[in-house]
C-alpha cells in the first residue's frame, strides 16, 4: 500500500470505525465526517511536498491548534510540551514573570513581582522575547518567560509612548490570592485575585469577625479577577447571601446544574461594596451577577469583561490537551451574561478606585 493511500485509510476511514454503510469514495451524505477525506489529502500534500520537511506530528497538531482557534476566544488545542508548562505555571494565568496575559498583552501585574519592579504595566504588549518576535497566536509562547529565580528577561514591549525594551530578574511570585486589610476605622477590604481550590473557605475565615468589632461595610474587590472555579465562586457568594439562587450552568450534553445560597449563623451581613473593572471575568462575574441581582451589593467601577461561559478539558494519551466550552451560566434571573459584561451600579473610573483605597477615602454606601 502506498503512502498516500495508507495516509487516506488513516485519517478517512479509520474515524468511521465500525460503520459498514461507509465506504471509500461513496460518502455517506447524513455523515457528518464525510470530508476528512480532504483533510487527509491536504495533510498528506503539506507533509510530503512542502519545501522543508515538517515532522507529520507537526502538522496534526497544527491543524488541531487552527481548528480550535476558530470556535470562541477560549477553546484550545496544547500540544504536550504547552500543556506541561501550563499546568506548571498554574492553568497558565500568572506566569513567571508575574504577568496576566491575554494574547501577548499584559492585562494585570502581580504586585511586588519581577514584572511590577521591571516597570511593566497593563496594557502593554509582549514584541519580543530576547530579540526573538512573539507570535500570540501560538499557546508556547509564554514558556520563554520562564526560568529559574535570578534569569535575566529582555523584553521588547509595545506601550502608547511607542516600543522599548525592559529588563526583568525573575524572582518567586508572592501568593496574595485572598487578602484582607482595614483601610480605614470600619472599612473592611477583602481582595480575591483569582478562584481556586480552597478560595471559599479562605474568604469565610476572613470574614469571621469578633463580636462587636463587625464593619460599618465591606468592600469585595475583584477587578482583574479572571474567574477560576465556579464552585469556589458561588461558595463565595454564599458567605453574603441567605438564600436564592447564585447560578446556573447548561449545556447541550453537560446536565444542569444549580447552585443555592443556603443560610448559615456565619454569613457576612455588613453592607456590601463589590468591585469590578473590564478584566472582572468569568468566575468573578457569577458572584458579582448574583449579589447584585439579589440587591445585597452595589457594584462600583466599569463593566465587566462579558465572559458567560464554562470550559472544561480533555487530556489525550499523548500529553495533549483540548480546552474547549462545555456549558454557558446563566445569572439568578435566568439571563445569560450580557456581552459586554455587567453594568455597575456607580460606574467609577478604575484609576480613581485604585486612588481611594491607596488613601484609605473609600467611597461610601
């Protein structure tokens, strides 16, 4: 059998294993995979006549990476060598250099990290990585922002001011995931950079006040809060509500899933302040959706990022993976997210928020 021909069995009809009514070159029109046929020659074409001789795997993948990029901004395919370095830097969220990324552009520094002492800033766009061009297009790009403690970065960066390079020493990341402070007599803020295992139970002891030393009001900060587990987020939710519905997740084959505020003797009754900016997403949006649907907080900055969908992964035995969107939630009401995120109820420039809380003038209820 010939190359071609073994290539065209492979990836034609080998997909319709154990469907006797398909036969080559007679496609069944009801079935759906009837053009891979096109997709094998296409492959077989690339691999063995382009210039330059490219690995078959290299293509698959390529192919795969392309086909996922076309659904929705957050359906993926990672090659094993991406997927590795992903689930070491954390699903990929917070980098080595202590960067927020969306693309090649910085959405959010971590604070105290190699990025904020480098001067970087939100906004600014990667170029280059040791003179060598990004492509944000491609997923393994990032890996080149890791290192041990002490490697030295130069970064080619895009900012309104025009393009220049920066230098950055990469340290340790500071964990500052839930934090809380007072900043001033009867203000309590509790900040929640992301959703993870365990984000609730933190956020619950936090909130645990001594009697008689309860706030006047509390301030839920979650901008730049990209979103994270969703059951982390509606246990969230539920430390400020009694009762009522937080969310609800369908799909076309996940099954639907409801998640009820339920009362408890601990639950935070101050009046409440939440806090949103554009890089609000995700997670972040069901518990800031929920508590304003419910009328418990005033949501105070700009809309939110929009973002009413829920992903989940598929590993393959390779060491591959494919992010893709399984279900959509829907808010309290039954309403999906809006497309262009919530709308606070005191829209409140982000850098004029950022200013209040550095002096400790929170803007009151």
């Amino acid at each position: 059998m010939s190359q071609r021909a073994a290539l065209l069995l492979a990836f034609g009809l080998g997909w319709w294993a154990g469907s006797a009514r398909v036969q080559a070159g007679a496609p069944d029109p009801a079935d759906p995979y009837r053009g891979l046929d096109l997709y094998a020659r296409a492959l077989f074409t690339l691999q063995s006549r382009y210039v330059e001789p490219i690995p078959m795997q290299t293509w698959i993948y390529r192919s795969l990476q392309g086909m996922a990029a076309g659904v929705d901004p957050w359906t993926a395919f990672y090659p094993p060598d991406v997927w590795a370095q992903l689930q070491t830097d954390g699903e990929g969220r917070f980098i080595g250099l202590g960067a927020a990324l969306e693309g090649a552009v910085i959405r959010q520094i971590v604070p105290e990290s190699p990025a904020a002492r480098a001067g970087l800033q939100p906004g600014m766009t990667i170029l280059a990585v040791g003179g060598v061009p990004v492509d944000p297009a491609d997923p393994g790009w990032t890996a080149r922002l890791q290192g041990e403690p002490g490697t030295l970065l130069r970064l080619t960066v895009g900012a309104a001011g025009g393009v220049r390079e920066v230098a950055a020493v990469l340290d340790r990341l500071p964990v500052t995931e839930v934090r809380a402070e007072e900043p001033s007599d009867g203000v309590y803020l509790l900040t929640i950079g992301t959703f993870r295992a365990g984000t609730a139970a933190e956020a619950a002891r936090l909130l645990l006040f001594e009697p008689g030393r309860e706030p006047r009001y509390v301030i839920l900060d979650l901008r730049g809060n990209r979103g994270g587990l969703l059951e982390e987020a509606a246990g969230v939710a539920d430390l400020f509500l009694a009762n009522g519905r937080i969310v609800q997740m369908e799909g076309r084959i996940a099954p639907v899933q409801t998640w009820e505020a339920q009362p408890s003797p601990t639950d935070c009754t101050a009046p409440l302040i939440v806090l949103i900016d554009g890089d609000s997403a995700s997670a972040a949006e069901i518990v800031a959706g929920a508590l304003q649907h419910h009328r418990r907080a005033l949501l105070y900055g700009q809309p939110s990022y929009g973002k009413g969908t829920v992903q989940t992964v598929e590993r393959f035995e390779d060491g591959s993976a494919l992010k893709y969107t399984v279900a959509r939630y829907l808010l309290p009401g039954g309403q999906p997210l809006p497309a262009g995120g919530l709308t606070p109820d005191k829209p409140v420039d982000g850098d004029a928020l950022t200013a209040a809380l550095a002096r400790a003038r929170i803007i009151p209820l």
